[in-house]
C-alpha cells in the first residue's frame, strides 16, 4: 500500500505541475502567435487528433500485458510483450503517416477554412504535426513499461520537464527570425524527439527488456490487438458520447449552449484527474495480483481504490457543487445559462463514472474485455439518439445529463456483476454496500452538513473557504468511522501519531 501511496503522490505533483504551467501556456501562446496563427495551428493539429483514441486503447493493452508478465515473474516474458507492442505501433505509426499524407492533405487543401496566403504554411504544420503523432505511437510501448513497472516518478519528472520546455521556448519563438508557427512546430518536434528518446534510454538501460525487436509470430500480437480492439469501441462510444452531446446541443439550442457544455466538459475533466492519478497508481497493482492468481489481494485492492478515489472526488465535488454559482461569477464572470446546471450533474456523473473505472480496471487484469466493453460502450452511444428524442419531445436539456448519469450507473453496476462472474473470488454484495453504498451515504452527508454551515452566510471567499473546512473535516470523520474498516483505521491513527512524534 505504501508504494500505492508513493506513486500516487508523485501524479499528484505531476497533474498539479502541468495543469498550472498549462493554464499559464495557452495565454502566452495566445499572446505570442496571434488569434489568427493560433487558431491555424490547433485546426492543422485537429487533423490528425483523432489518433488519440487509438494510442490510448493501445498504451491500455500494453501496459496491461507487461503489467501481467511482470507479475507472473519468472514465468512472464516481458520482451515478446514489449516486442510484440513495438511491432504494433510502429505499424500503426506507418500506417497513420500514410493516411495523413494522402487524406489528410487532401482535406486540408480542400475543405478547411485556412486564412488566405497561408496555405503553404498549414502543410509545412500538418508535417511538423504528423511527425510529432509518429514519434507519440513509438513512444507508446516505452511509456506503458514504465507505467507497468511502476516508475510514476521517472514518469511524473519526463511528463513535468516536457511541460516546462513547451513552456520555455514560448520565449525563444520571438528570437527566431522566421514565421513564428512554423518556427513553434519545429520546437515542439524537437521536444517531442526528446521525450521519445528519454524515455526509449531510460527503458533500455533501466528496466530492461524493452529491445525494438519487430516480431508478428507472437501469440501477444492476436491477443493485444483483440483486447485494444474491444477497448477502442469504449474509447470511441465515451468521445461519440460527450462530442455527440455537443453536436446534437448545437442543433437544438445554438452555440451559447455549445458553451455551456463545454466549460462543464472541462471542470469535469480537470476535477475527475483528482481520482484518476490515484487509480493509475492502483491499476498495475492490481494486474499483478491477478497475474499471481492472488484473487483476495484484487478484491481488497479494488475497495481500497473504490474507497479513497471518491473520497478525494468528495472533497472537490462537494464544496464546487454547492458554491458553484459564486465560484463560477469570479472565475468567469458572466457565463450561458444552464453552465451551472450541467457542472453539477456532470460532477455527479465523475462519482458513479469512477466506481465504474475502478471495477474495469479488474477486469482488464483479467483481459476479457469484450462483455463490459460492448455493453458501456452501448449505453454511452445510447446518449445521442436518447437526447435527439428529448429535445423534440421539448424537455429540458438538463435531462440529458440525467439520463448520462443512468447511463454510466447502469454500465458500473453491469461491470460489478461482471467482475463478480469472471472472479468469483470478488464479493459483488460487499462492494456494492461497503464501498459504493457507504461511499455515497459519506459523500451526502458531507453535503448536507456542508449546506447547512453555508445558510448561514452570504457568497463569499470566506463562506466558500468554511464549506471547503466543514466538507472536509465531515469526509474525513465520516470515513473513519463509516467507511473504513478497522485496520485501515488504525493504520491512519499509526501514522497520524508517528508524525505528531
């Protein structure tokens, strides 16, 4: 538990480092490009984006299978997996820059918007950008052996130093006598190679059995490609599902809408990141474990993981919900009706949304992905159609996020059962009351004694800063002696008291 703790924190630092330095870079690149040559660039750089969905699915697989062969030690073999990841991506990696230089120019020279007298200048970006998605597939193997091998500290500091050279060379950019995003692209490629080859070097000197071999005889290949397959169906069905929203709010109600649901979008990611670096230290643990047939281990790991994710998620969730009216004015100043509305539903949604990441983390462990995948991935694309029929019938689109928190409820209570047929060893009736149904009693009375200290005042700094004290020394009470069960207890009161000493 204590490495759990460790790498947890280094995440920490790490999300906290990048979400600042990245708050702080998008108004310097602002400020530096333009309006106009900023926006050209992310349009290029939107050309090839959708490779994300499949450089996730694929780092899953990968760093599940090192993860499995690590576990199983001295039985496991760890290079065929790496080899067989490298194969795949540099594959794919070929294949990508193939369809970029042929359908991607085409449609950028014949159905984007670029500014006039500019045109050379976005192919010159649509290459810097398809060069910096090659180099991001080949990294993918190397990335996903650290993540498996647990170095989150090796990761968080590359992570934080690419950060902090994107920020950096905003101030070189001005210096160089040339177009300046062109010039910007170049940078960015040439951090880029650094990171790949941080990362290649630290995992050939460090951990080992990460040779660039190129193999398709390995029973991994099949195996790896059927597990991201099925993980690249759910990847899709989340993004149809949040982008389709948008789409579908568009042609119903307009782009102040549109809007709306994206700030929403946003505070939900950046407040769901809060549990998901925790969870990131969980999930190799996890595999291992079942790598090991230790099935108790699983079971225990995944309500320790259930229990402390949404803990941390309460402690956001709560106070942003109930003064999010008052945040939201000095954040913001004036924004689209309905933004609130869909924060807090949205919020409500990363509660259910996390029990349901943690119990699929188990069931990757296991590697059969297909059941849990078809069946989320349905209920999410299920969304579109649903809110299509809604706005016709005239309701409000506020029932539209009602129904995604239906959704996504019904998909994790699918993947409890799940988890439960394919490792009986894992107690669907303890999980489902000692941790989700205790976790959500601790979660409402925290917001319910948070909302009565804050009646009694005006919106406020100082109210926001009592309902963040109150909410918070509720969790934690209310945990103790709610949630946690006595050893975990005493646990905390150990090192509680070795501090104090």
């Amino acid at each position: 538990m204590s490495r759990i703790v460790t790498n947890a924190f280094f995440l920490y630092v790490r999300m906290l480092v990048v979400m600042v330095i990245s708050i702080f870079t998008t108004r310097i690149i602002l400020q530096t490009l333009g309006a106009e040559d900023f926006g050209l660039f992310y349009t290029v750089a939107g050309v090839v984006s959708l490779l994300s969905f499949v450089t996730s699915s694929m780092s899953s697989a990968t760093s599940r299978f090192i993860a499995y062969e690590i576990g199983k030690s001295e039985e496991g073999n760890v290079q065929e997996v790496f080899t067989s990841a490298w194969t795949i991506h540099a594959l794919l990696a070929l294949l990508f820059a193939l369809l970029v230089e042929t359908v991607g120019v085409w449609f950028l020279n014949h159905y984007l918007k670029i500014p006039a007298g500019r045109e050379w200048v976005a192919n010159v970006l649509l290459q810097l950008s398809v060069a910096m998605s090659v180099l991001s597939v080949l990294q993918v193997p190397f990335t996903a052996s650290v993540m498996a091998h647990e170095k989150m500290n090796v990761f968080a500091a590359i992570e934080v130093g690419v950060v902090v050279l994107k920020l950096l060379i905003l101030y070189l950019v001005p210096y160089i006598d040339y177009d300046q995003v062109i010039v910007y692209g170049a940078l960015l490629l040439f951090i880029s190679l650094l990171s790949f080859l941080f990362y290649m070097i630290y995992c050939n000197r460090a951990l080992g059995n990460c040779d660039m071999c190129y193999s398709l005889k390995s029973g991994y290949v099949k195996k790896m490609f059927h597990f991201s397959g099925w993980d690249l169906f759910g990847n899709l069905s989340v993004a149809a599902r949040s982008q389709g929203v948008i789409v579908v709010l568009e042609c119903f109600f307009g782009t102040v809408m549109v809007t709306a649901a994206s700030i929403a979008m946003r505070v939900q990611i950046s407040v769901m990141s809060f549990a998901s670096n925790v969870m990131a230290a969980f999930r190799p643990q996890i595999v291992k474990s079942y790598a090991t047939g230790d099935y108790t281990m699983v079971d225990r790991l995944v309500r320790n993981a259930g229990v402390y994710t949404s803990l941390l998620l309460y402690l956001v969730t709560v106070p942003v919900i109930l003064d999010m009216d008052f945040i939201f004015t000095k954040w913001l100043g004036k924004f689209p009706a309905y933004t609130t509305e869909f924060c807090r539903l949205t919020l409500i949604f990363n509660i259910f949304a996390n029990f349901s990441s943690v119990v699929i983390s188990a069931i990757h462990a296991n590697g059969n992905i297909k059941r849990p995948s078809f069946i989320n991935g349905s209920l999410y694309l299920s969304v579109i159609p649903i809110s299509v029929l809604m706005f016709k019938m005239d309701l409000s689109p506020v029932y539209v996020y009602l129904y995604n928190i239906a959704a996504v409820s019904l998909g994790m209570l699918s993947n409890v059962w799940t988890l439960h047929l394919l490792m009986p060893a894992f107690h669907m009736g303890k999980f489902l009351f000692n941790v989700l149904f205790k976790s959500l009693l601790v979660g409402a009375s925290a917001f319910f004694l948070a909302y009565i200290a804050s009646t009694y005042f005006e919106p406020s700094w100082y109210r926001t800063l009592l309902i963040c004290l109150v909410s918070t020394l509720s969790i934690i009470v209310l945990a103790l002696t709610i949630l946690l069960d006595k050893e975990e207890v005493k646990a905390v009161k150990n090192k509680l008291t070795a501090y104090v000493r």
